[in-house]
C-alpha cells in the first residue's frame, strides 16, 4: 500500500506537482553538439506532494525508493543527500545559485517513469521539484529558463554532464506533438506526431538493460566531440556543419572521424526528421529511425546486444523503421510500425528476448502527452 503524505510529515500537502519521462524520437548526442533535438513528452510522470516548511530543512521520501523512509537535509550544509535525494536538492542548488532563494520542504516523490530505461527519469524529478519551487517560493522562471536550471543542477551538483533535451522536454513539450529544439538557441517549434490519422503507432520496447550515465563511456563520447571540434578549428560540429567544413582532416583517427560522422548525419536527420512532420509525411520517418540507430550502433558505439535485438525484430516483423533512444548502453528503442500490427510486432520482438532466454521486455504503444504542470 502507497504511503501517504499525511502519514509522513503529519499533515497534507498544500500542492501536487507532475513532470513527465520524455520519448526523444530523433536527434541523439547532437544536443552535446549545439544542434537539434526532436523529443517528446510521455503518459508517465513522476509526482512531487509538497508542503513549505518554515525552515530550510528538506523532509522526503520516495513511495518508489526506501520504503518510505524520510531522507532529512538541511540546505544550509554543504553537499546532497544520497541517492536519489541528491536531485532534489541540487534543483534548490541550481536555484540559490542563480540568486532565488528557496527554503524548506517536505516532498513526497511518486513516479511511474521507469529508471534506467533510457525515458529521463531523472529530468522529471528535477522538473518536477523545479516546478513546484518557483510556484512555492514565488520564483518567476519561463518554463526554457527552469529547463537550463534544472540542467544546470544534474551537470554542476549531480555530476551528470547531460545536455538540455531532457529537462527541456519535461518541461516545454505539448500534448500530440513533438518539440524541435534548437540547443544553441533554445528556440522550439512543437510538430504535430499524428500517427493515428496516418495509421500508424509508435512502440516502445524497454529492454531493462540499465543504463547508468554518470560512466566513461558517456563522458568520452562527449571528450571525442569537442576533440573532433578542435581538430576542425570551430568551438562544435554543429559549427562545422553549417561553415560547411568537412570532416575529412579527421580521417586519420577513425574512431573521432566516426564519433564526428554520427553527429553530422543525425543533425541532417532531425532536421529531415522535423520537414516530415511539418508536411505531415509521417511515413518517412521509418528510414530516418533506421539510419539513426545503425549510426548510434556503428559511429558511435552506444548500442548494445538487447537494443540491436529489439531494433532487428521489430524490423523482421515489419515495422517500418527502429532505433535506440536516448543514451544507449542499455535503456530503450522505439519502432514505428503500422497500427494494425503493433501486436505482431510486439510479439515478435518478446518472441525474440525469450528464444535467446533473455529477461523480457516492456512493450507498449507510447504517444506525444503534455509538459510539467501543477495538478492540484
């Protein structure tokens, strides 16, 4: 049974925040580039219940994590909680730094986001928590200006040196459509994803391969970007890209020529990605999903057995493109499929876990959903 707000901290909560998981449908490691970003905001939330405390001591607990238990901290001390206490915190962190001033809290944190799934989870606690500190404490932040907070938070105190899609997602997207998101600019354009009016459906396979991105791999992908950059005379690839600088001097390095290649093309293939939404041409988006992941698989590396399983299945079964999403090393891939086959395909890509006695997936149809909002 769920544990309740009043059963933690005596009374109930005066608010309830929710901020959504995002699904990024293309445009993968090219916000660590300064170039385009085509997400979109999932069902699943995650909740904060908030009540203001008259101190600067934070009380909370996860319904999800602990067991219930309440993880005290006081934000006049140096450091963060543990776990999964450290992103709240930092949020308030982020906040103080930029000279808003927050105080105390009891937080009650509920999510059906899964963790690990490649679906930011992390970027919707922080977005959640953000949104309920500007609204209690009087903090008056657009929506972009809390998402570069919130980045700020998970890269400056968490240590994760993510770039702004996730929060930017959790926070800015719209109900039925995906977010074009210029990462340099910050500029957004919301793209109608109607794929049931083209017969069409989106499915999402959770491999529950964790992922974790505070690792080496990450950070080295992001190490061989600036590198590539460097090499190439300009502060990012997406410079280089619209300077029309090849990446032929870094040839001599495969392994940069490959990271800087991936980069190149996926920025072509958001933007052709966006053209297709915007003329309501959802079919071409198969090809574009296809080439994605055997970029993300064999430019970058990110790939791993399960997600190239899933993305192979699907694609057996018919679907009409396939890719990994998010950070790879684990996590999820999406496949976009014709409506009426969804349930074949889903079972072919389940049939496919099982025969190699693999953990079974999470499958299910995901669409575009609504940004962080207060629900009550």
């Amino acid at each position: 049974m769920s544990t309740t707000f009043g059963e933690l901290f005596g009374a109930a909560a005066v608010a309830v925040y929710a901020a959504p998981g995002r699904v990024n449908l293309i445009g993968e490691y090219t916000d660590l580039n300064d170039s385009f970003v085509l997400p979109f905001a999932t069902a699943e939330v995650t909740t904060v219940e908030v009540r203001r405390r008259t101190d600067r001591i934070w009380k909370m607990a996860s319904d999800g994590v602990g067991g219930g238990s309440v993880l005290t901290h006081d934000l006049d001390t140096d450091g963060l909680p543990p776990g999964w206490g450290a992103y709240p915190v930092a949020v308030a962190r982020a906040l103080e730094n930029a000279g808003h001033r927050v105080g105390g809290l009891d937080l009650l944190v509920r999510s059906d986001v899964p963790t690990g799934a490649g679906l930011s989870s992390s970027a919707a606690l922080e977005c959640a928590v953000g949104l309920a500190l500007c609204d209690q404490f009087g903090v008056d932040l657009q929506p972009m200006e809390l998402a570069v907070l919130a980045r700020e938070a998970e890269n400056r105190y968490v240590g994760v040196p993510c770039g702004i899609m996730d929060q930017a997602a959790s926070l800015c997207c719209e109900q039925g459509h995906a977010m074009l998101l210029d990462t340099r600019s910050l500029e957004i354009r919301q793209l109608p994803l109607a794929l049931e009016g083209s017969g069409l459906a989106l499915l999402l396979v959770d491999t529950r391969v964790k992922h974790a991105l505070v690792s080496s791999a990450y950070a080295n992908r992001r190490h061989a970007f600036a590198e590539a950059a460097r090499r190439l005379g300009v502060r990012t690839l997406r410079e280089a890209i619209e300077a029309g600088i090849g990446i032929d001097a870094l040839a001599g390095d495969d392994e940069l020529y490959r990271r800087a290649r991936h980069v190149v093309s996926e920025h072509n293939r958001v933007l052709e990605a966006a053209q297709a939404l915007a003329s309501g041409d959802e079919r071409a988006l198969g090809a574009l999903l296809s080439a994605s992941h055997a970029s993300l698989r064999d430019d970058l590396e990110v790939s791993c057995a399960e997600l190239d399983l899933a993305v192979d299945a699907a694609m057996a079964a018919g679907a009409l493109g396939a890719r990994l999403t998010g950070a790879g090393f684990g996590g999820s891939a999406i496949a976009l499929v014709e409506a009426g086959r969804a349930g074949e395909v889903a079972a072919a890509v389940a049939d496919a876990f099982s025969s190699r006695r693999l953990t079974a997936p999470s499958l299910r149809r995901v669409a575009a959903s609504s940004g962080a909002r207060r629900v009550r």
